[in-house]
C-alpha cells in the first residue's frame, strides 16, 4: 500500500500543475467552453487514477521482468541470443508503450489515415528493436559511446535528406514518445543486466547508460525509412483538423474505454507472451513472486486503459482549445512563455524521469543529485517548447534549421563530456518526453499550429516532441562540464572526492 501511495503522490505532483495552468488560463486570459473544462477535470482524474496503477504495475512486473531477462541474459553470456531478445523484447515492448499509442493516433487523425496508426506503430517499433541490438553490441563489445552516437546521427542526416521533409518532423516525435513510461524502466533494467556481463564495474556502470538513446534512434530511422518507401510528399493535403468532442460530458471517456480496451490488449499480449516464454525456460518463479508478476501486467494493462481514456476524452481537447485561443491574441509573446511554463512544470515529475535520476544518484554514490539533473532538464524541456512555439508562429522557420545545430552541438559536446555522462545526457533526451508531453503539450502545440497557420494545418506542431527530446541532451552535458570543471578545481585545491566522475573514461 505504502508502494502504491508513492505512486499517487508522483503522479499527482505531475498532473496538478498542468491542472493548475489550465485553470488559471480559463478564470484569466482564455475561457474555456463548460463542457471541455468539465471534461478535463474529468479527465484528469483518470490519468491519476490510471497512471498511478499504470506505474505500481511496471514496477512489479515490467521493471521486474526486464531485470530478470537482463541477468538471464548475462547469465547464458552468447551473443547470438542477445541479439534475438534484443530485437523481440525491443519490438513488443515499444508497441506496448502509451506514448507511442497517443502519437500513432494523433499522426493517423490529422493525415487522415495517409500514415497510419499500424503502420507507424510497427515501423517505430522495428526500428528501436534493431537498435536495442546496437546498443547491446556496443556493451558487450565495448565500442565507443561516441562513435556510435556520431555513426547513427550521420545516418539520421543521410536518411533525413533522402525522406520527404514532411515525415521529419514526425520522426523526431516518435523517437521521443517511444521512450515512456513503459519502455524506459525496461530498457534500463536490460541495460544494466547486459552490462554486468562485464568484470570491470566502472565500465559496467558507465555502459548502464546510454541504451534508451540508442533504442530511440531506432524511431528516427524506422519512420524516415517509411517516408522513403511511401513517396507521400504532402501530409497537409490530407489534412483531417482535431474536433473537439461534442456528445457530452461522460459518453467520450465510454466512447474511447469501448475501443481501448480491446487495442491495449492487443499491445500488452506480446509483453505476456515473452514473460510465459521466460518462465518456462528461465524464470521457473512461485509462488508469491508468481503471483507478483501477473499481478504486475494485469495491473499495468488496466492503469493504460483508463489512461489513454483520460487523455483523449479530457485532456486533447483542452490543449487544443487553449493552444487556439492563446494563438488568437495581438502578441504570440503569451504562447511562448505560457510554452515554457508548460515544459518546466511537466518535466519534474514525468515517470521516466524518475526512473532516470534514480539510477544517475544510484550509480554515481551521490555525487550527481538528482536536483541538479533536474534543474537540467526543466530549463531544457521548457525552452524546447517555447522554442518549438516560436517555429510555428515565425514564417519560414523549419525544423531542421533547429535539429541540425541542435544534433551537431549533441553529438560534438560528446567528445568533451566524460564518458557517464554522454550516456546519461542521450537517455535524458529520451525520458524527457513522457505521458504529459505526448498528450497536452502535444495538443496545445496544434492548437497554437492550426491557428497560426490561418487554413487549420496542424501539422506544423509535430517536431516539438522532437525538440523535447533534444534540448536535455544539450543541457545534461553542459552539466557534465561542469561537474567535470568542479571536480578538477576540488583536486587541485587538494579535495579528493570519494565519488569523483572524473575518472575511468577510458572510452576517451
């Protein structure tokens, strides 16, 4: 129970700011119709009630069973079988994740189907299977962090000029959804289950990060490959612009329980299947541990349900409504800094990024705070969004004129930051972008779009999850620097700390 009242308090610590933006901007500068206000606040119950058990069930059975696949891994100690596990655990796990579930429907509504909600789902989810092998292969085999980071990115640019520059922005996106609540914990807890093949426990620790960056790359390059393929130059000609509900209060969140049940379903059941392939070949569990794992995926399908209930009856709408009326003012000075503070709030309290600083105090004794990384990623994640506010409002401004300086200043910091931090600075840019990102921002992004664009296109907005997830990686490693720099001037002022990350980068 004491678990579960964690979970509750985190939650709502994560969706009372948003709750609280809302409502001041509806009493002060934007009113909202009743019946949307009404259904938000309706909604917002239900992502605490649902994120709340979505969460205590990942702890009991998806970290879990993600850890045990990763020391059964380590265990057999064959690379072939990393590779295949690799690639099935990385394929059903990304198609189970919320994120991805909410962007995949977001992408299908506003093209119309011309991408469509299957197809994006199995691409991405391909795409970070494959590349949960990379990132397997770089633990096991020791590659450089960086090299590999700079080998993907030069890919990402070569594909990015190759695919429709529509299908860009919708990349990025889906590489920072696909990183959520659900996938990251189990991609974490196979990263350091892989790593601990290793007898060196510094560069077993240093190679725990890392695996949720390259895992996400996987989305870029999966979609980027789909825009490839498809030809579909023009998604806005097929736009389809969001309505917002119409049929009262209550019926929309039993209008999307009625169809989420079933499709949840559908995504978890591949998740059950590999647990009851591992029992019976591995695991072997009991008894009450038995029982503690299916009680954590049934606990984790239930708590997605009324989730993504919550989202699209209550909280779409709302983000939308509010994005189009923000956009409406003489000034679009509001629409940036009501961005920012979307983005600062929303950020200190996303699930993954929990998971994340857990592990960064864990592994480094305490020396990197989780505060401090968190002052990191709020200053981060807020100017990503203010800034993916000011590309839609500023003619001309295109994503890439964004990303690509973004991405070379990610990738060439990475030669200067020790080693722990390269690491923790890319899976930062993944767990940056969970439930709140993929849902209100994403809305109030499309609101502020379909306004400024004067025709209702929104498809302007996809790209700033893209930005979420890119902006962290800048900050974490600028805060890398700067321990870095404090760590040296304590040893020269004859201060030795006892967990210095200053040392054992012999990736160098």
């Amino acid at each position: 129970m004491s678990v579960l009242m964690s979970k509750l308090k985190e939650v709502l610590i994560s969706v009372i700011p948003i709750t609280a933006i809302v409502l001041i901007l509806h009493f002060a500068v934007t009113p909202i119709p009743s019946d949307s206000l009404a259904r938000f606040l309706i909604g917002a119950v239900f992502i605490t009630i649902g994120l709340t058990i979505f969460l205590f069930g990942v702890d009991l059975g998806i970290t879990s069973l993600g850890n045990h696949i990763g020391i059964t891994l380590s265990k057999a100690n064959k690379v072939w079988l990393i590779i295949i596990a690799g690639l099935v655990l990385g394929f059903f796990i990304s198609l189970a994740e919320p994120d991805l579930e909410i962007l995949s429907r977001k992408v299908a509504e506003v093209t119309n189907g011309v991408i469509a909600y299957t197809e994006l789902l199995i691409v991405v989810s391909a795409g970070i299977g494959v590349m949960i092998i990379a990132g397997f292969l770089r633990i096991v085999y020791n590659f450089s962090i960086r090299i590999v980071f700079f080998t993907i990115y030069g890919l990402i640019l070569l594909m990015s000029i190759l695919s429709p520059q529509a299908f860009l922005p919708i990349s990025f996106d889906a590489s920072g959804a696909t990183t959520g609540a659900l996938t990251v914990p189990f991609v974490m807890a196979l990263a350091l289950g892989v790593s601990n093949m290793k007898k060196d426990s510094v560069a077993s620790e240093d190679d725990s990060f890392g695996l949720v960056g390259i895992a996400s790359t996987g989305a870029i390059l999966g979609v980027l490959l789909l825009g490839v393929v498809s030809g579909q130059s023009d998604l806005s000609s097929a736009l389809n612009p969001h309505t917002p509900h119409s049929d009262g209060i209550i019926a929309p969140f039993f209008s999307e329980i009625s169809v989420l049940w079933y499709e949840t379903l559908i995504a978890i059941l591949p998740l059950v299947a590999v647990f009851v392939f591992f029992q019976i070949v591995a695991f072997k569990f009991r008894g009450r541990q038995l029982r503690r794992m299916i009680k954590g995926l049934l606990y984790t399908y239930l708590g997605l349900v009324i989730f993504l209930a919550g989202t699209g009856a209550g909280f779409m709408d709302v983000g939308a409504i509010v994005g189009q009326k923000i956009a409406q003012l003489d000034s679009k000075v509001p629409a940036v800094l009501i961005g920012f503070a979307i983005g600062f709030v929303t950020i200190l309290a996303e699930p993954a990024v929990h998971v994340l600083t857990d592990q960064i105090e864990e592994v480094t004794s305490g020396f990197v705070k989780k505060r401090i990384v968190y002052g990191a990623l709020t200053l981060g994640v807020g100017g990503a969004v203010a800034l993916s506010i000011i590309r839609i409002v500023v003619p001309g401004m295109q994503l890439w004129h964004i990303l690509l300086p973004g991405y070379l200043l990610s990738v060439g910091m990475s030669f200067f930051v020790q080693k722990l931090f390269v690491g923790i600075a890319f899976d930062s840019g993944g767990v940056a972008s969970g439930p709140m990102t993929a849902t209100f921002i994403l809305a109030f992004s499309q609101g502020v779009a379909g306004t400024a664009s004067g025709d209702g296109d929104v498809t302007n907005a996809f790209g700033m999850i893209a930005l979420v997830a890119m902006t962290p990686i800048i900050t974490v490693q600028i805060l890398g620097i700067i321990v870095q720099l404090a760590t040296r001037r304590q040893k020269a002022a004859g201060k030795h700390p006892e967990n210095s990350t200053d040392g054992g980068d012999t990736d160098a």
